[in-house]
C-alpha cells in the first residue's frame, strides 16, 4: 500500500505542475451554411483568448468556396484574441486532408460538422 500512495503522489505532483497552453482547433467546412454556422458556435463556446483556429476546405470539383464569407468569424476571433486561419486543400479524401492538417499543425481538436436531412 505505501508504494501506491507514492506513485499517486508523484502523479498528482505531475499534473498539478503541469501548465495549460493554448489549442490549436483545425474546424472541417463545407461549402454550406452548416458549417459556417458549426464554426460560429464553435467560436462562441469552445475557443479562449491566445488558441488558434485553422478552418480547412477540402476542394472538390465545381465547388463554390468562397474564403471570403468569412469576415463575421474572423471579427468574433479578433475580439476574443484567436488567431483565424481559412485554408483551401485539395486532395482525393476528406478524411485523409483533414488528418494530414492535424499532424501538421499539431491541433488538439478536430471539429466535424454534417448536414442533417429531414
């Protein structure tokens, strides 16, 4: 038993050392108002002043993308003090861009909207 309070011990002194930094949210869009609607909620409740947010659009064909529809999102990060990225990729899989983007940016959380029918 006295090896395992030590053990706790030790654990407890780790996490209680440990500081918060700041995340790094990678947010999936499509090219529809669901998403830009996912993000903004996602703004108002998620992100603290100091995270990043990278909104990534995988390209399809004939899609119609505009990054520019974005200016009510990057107002709201400015106020909060977030950094606000728009990336366009390209690539064969959703899946496959977005998880590449998680690597690379080392984000902490991966936001997925869908479009519910009904």
């Amino acid at each position: 038993m006295g090896g395992n309070a030590k053990i706790n011990c030790r654990i407890m002194s780790y996490l209680s050392g440990k500081t918060v930094k700041n995340k790094t949210i990678i947010v999936g869009l499509k090219s529809d108002n669901c998403s830009r609607e996912m993000l903004l909620q996602l703004l108002c409740l998620l992100v603290k002043p100091g995270d990043n947010v990278l909104a990534v659009h995988v390209q399809q064909m004939n899609d119609a993308f505009d990054p520019n529809t974005f200016h009510i999102h990057e107002d709201l990060c400015k106020s909060k003090q977030v950094d606000f990225l728009v990336k366009i990729c390209t690539g064969n899989s959703y899946i496959s861009v977005l998880s590449h983007q998680v690597r690379e940016h080392y984000a902490t959380i991966l936001a997925i909207g869908c479009n519910i029918s009904g």
